[in-house]
C-alpha cells in the first residue's frame, strides 16, 4: 500500500513539478510549442484586452466581461493578437473594445485585481499568471493521481502520470489563462476525495452535498463560463457513480444522493446564467437584450445557426479518428499503423480499455467475487459511464466541435482517458499479481444491506 511507503509525499511532489513544467512550458515536448503558441494567441487576446480595459476604465467595467481592444468588431488576425499584448506589457490605452459576451470571465477580474494591487510589472505579472494556471492544473491532475495510487496501485496511477505528460491537449491547455483549466478538474477532485471519505452511510448530510456541489459547480462557470459545460457536468458525477458502486449504496440512497447533486448542478447553472444576464446587460442596457444575446449564444454553439443542420454521427466520428499524443512525429515515424498507435488514435485507445474491460471479467470468471473484483467493477462502470461526458458534448453542441477541431478534442480527457488508463494499469496489475487486493477491507467501507441501512 502507498500509504506505509516512505516515499509518497516525494513521488507525488516529483508528479506535481514534472506536470507544471509541462503545462507551463511543454517542457517535455508533448506537441511542437508552436501549436501551444497559436492557442495562447487566439484564446488569451480576450485576457490581455480584459486587463487593458480594467487598467484604463477600472476592473468592473463593461461588467468585468473579457474584451478584445482596438478593434471595431471580432477578429483574432495577427495584428489583433500582437496589438492586445503590446498594450497590456507597454502599457497603452484603446480607444475601441469588442466586448466578449459569452463567459463571465472571472479570471480576467482575478488578473486584474492582481495586476492593480500589485507593483509588479506587466512581464512579471504576464509570467506569474500564467505559471498560477499551470500550478493550478497540475494540482488538480497530481490529487487524482494520489487517488489512484490509493485505490488501484502504482501501475495505474504509473501510466495516468504518462497520459497526462504525454497528452497534446492538456499541454495545449493547461498553460492558458483564458481556458483556465483547472477549473475543469477541481470539482471533480474535490468531490471525488469528499465521497471516498464520507460516502459511508448516515455520514454524508443532503445539505452538504448539494452545497459543495453547487459552489464547485459555479466556481467553474464563473471562471471559465459554459465551455464544454455538459462534459464537466457528467465528469463532476462520476465519483457518485464510482462509490456507488464500491460502497453498494442502496438504489434509495443512490437517487437521493445523485438528486442532491443534480439540483446543486441546476442551481449553479442557473446563478451562473443569473451573473452572465447582470454583466451582459451592463454591456447592452437591458436584460431583455441580454437575455436574447445568451440565447442566441446557445443555439449557434448547438444547432449551428447559419451553417445549416450538422449530423452529430459524423462529428462524434470526426473526434474518434482524432489523436492524444505527437509521439510519431518525435520518433520520425512515417504514416501508418504504427504512427497511429504511437499518437494514440481515439479509437484505438477506446479499443484497449475495451480489452482491458474483457481481461478484468475473464480473469474473475468463475471465481470468488473478491474485494479486488469490487473495486475493478465499481472502475470499469465509471471507466463507460465517463464516456457520455465527451459524447454529451460532441453531440449536444455540435456544431462548436464540428469548427473547433483544433481545441475539442480536450473532452477525451474530461475524464474519460484518464479513467481508462487507471482502468489499464489495474487490470494488468491484477493478471501479474492474482492475490492483489484492495486498500481498504470490506468492514472499513460500510457495507450496505438492508439491515443496517435504514431510510
């Protein structure tokens, strides 16, 4: 068990530093930086407008929304993309603003507050900014790996760590201030280690849950907006399912406790709609306009708008044929089969935790259901469960991933993959050592049955 080691607290360091060096810098050249470059230009241009406009009319102004300045209306051409950083590092006022309209952009207030109370300057405060969302990020992936260290063992967790340095896209994210992507994770951490601890009977009030819920949930939607929003949504519940099923929670226990967090998921769209309406209508003047912008908003991102009716079969396949890794390319592999593997084709890594899935069953075929097979089974189930979070988005909003092929990929690893890999590492773990069990016994879970669990 990791916890009697004498070395957890420097392996899990060592994990923290090795993922912020790749998210803040692509240390380990998981994709050319030219392609981490091109997403800080057209995505941190509503950042770095944000904090020109804050230094100049004040950080609440135009609703503390993110903007682009010195221009008419939207563009992110090369000449916009140096115009906002030139302003904000020299500094220099705009006379025109673009007001982006559709996240709250929380982190633009956060810079911003820091950037007005602090002496530092605008290349000092660009660099600490940016190493807080790395930091941030691979805080949030580092506290899922001590999770899988702690219920599935260090093969697991082994090829998690390698997912994750090797991951194009967390690498092409995890740096940026305007995706902010620890936002994505922490609920999903936070609620992930509550239910481990307290997902036992009697010991986990409704109340409880549906407030940590819901302030975790606004706690993205605030910062990062309704970006992959349903995607997030499905990650955020997966630790109900995973310790539903470990825990045997009875079904009256399970609808009660998913409710909770179904309403507190409600809830904290709904406020995060609220603050969006309140900053929009400072832009437009009246609610009425603003709540026809966000709804408008809503049907570009899923119907398509103008761009006529998209079968989301076709994207959902588009994203199958994608790729997690740029490994062949380093290696000078050529195309083929094995560039394809190499780059971990979707499809193929869906493959493998298929296989994986098969061997855990086969190897417990006519065998005693042990705590082990408990565990495996409560993975598995959260493994394919996880996977309606990336179809929930490449289907309901469509037409986003359908333009955005060079970003939506990310929703394999919200946190489907990540799951996958964990589910991988057991599974072979579990074929080497047959006896292997699980970290913690049946009696120190709280076993559910109908004699002890009244409601």
């Amino acid at each position: 068990m990791w916890r009697s080691s004498r070395y957890p607290v420097f392996i899990f360091g060592l994990i923290f530093i090795l993922f912020t060096l790749g998210f803040q810098q692509d240390r380990w050249r998981a994709v050319p930086f030219a392609d981490v470059q091109y997403r800080r230009d057209v995505s941190e241009i509503y950042v770095m407008g944000r904090l020109v406009k804050s230094q100049q009319d004040g950080v609440f102004s135009a609703g503390g929304l993110l903007a682009i300045g010195g221009v008419r209306e939207f563009s992110v051409d090369s000449r916009v993309i140096k115009n906002q950083y030139q302003r904000y590092l020299t500094p220099r006022d705009f006379k025109q603003y673009w007001i982006y309209k559709s996240t709250p952009g929380f982190q633009g207030i956060l810079f911003s507050l820091f950037d007005r109370y602090t002496g530092f300057t605008p290349q000092s405060n660009l660099s600490i900014f940016r190493w807080s969302v790395s930091i941030f990020l691979a805080a949030t992936l580092t506290a899922f790996c001590v999770w899988v260290a702690a219920e599935f063992g260090w093969l697991a967790t082994g090829l998690v760590v390698l997912f994750v340095m090797a991951s194009k896209w967390l690498t092409i994210l995890g740096g940026n201030l305007y995706w902010c992507l620890g936002a994505f994770y922490l609920p999903w951490s936070v609620l992930t280690f509550m239910t481990q601890k307290r997902g036992q009977a009697h010991t986990w009030p409704l109340p409880s849950i549906f407030l940590w819920s819901y302030c975790l949930a606004l706690a993205k939607i605030l910062l990062t907006g309704f970006e992959f929003i349903t995607a997030a949504l499905v990650m955020f519940s997966t630790p109900f399912i995973f310790y539903g099923v470990w825990y045997r929670w009875p079904w009256k226990l399970w609808f009660q406790r998913l409710a909770t967090f179904g309403a507190a998921m409600l809830a904290g769209i709904l406020s995060g709609l609220l603050v969006l309406t309140v900053q929009v209508r400072a832009v437009l003047g009246s609610y009425e306009a603003a709540r026809a912008y966000i709804l408008f908003a809503w049907v570009r991102r899923t119907t398509g708008a103008d761009e006529g009716w998209i079968n989301p079969l076709d994207v959902v396949k588009t994203y199958l044929g994608g790729y997690a890794f740029d490994v062949a390319g380093r290696l000078r592999v050529g195309p083929g089969i094995l560039a394809e593997l190499l780059n971990g084709k979707y499809v193929f890594l869906i493959g493998l935790i298929v296989v994986a899935s098969a061997l855990f069953f086969v190897r417990y075929w006519r065998q005693p259901k042990t705590q082990t097979y408990s565990i495996g089974l409560a993975l598995i189930v959260t493994c394919w469960y996880s996977m309606l979070a990336p179809l929930s988005w490449l289907i309901v909003f469509k037409e986003h991933a359908a333009i955005h092929l060079r970003l939506d990929y990310i929703v394999w690893q919200m946190p489907f993959l990540l799951y996958g890999m964990a589910l991988i590492g057991f599974v072979i773990a579990i074929w080497f050592k047959p006896n292997m069990s699980g970290p913690r016994k049946p009696e120190q879970i709280g076993d559910f049955n109908t004699d002890d669990h009244q409601t």
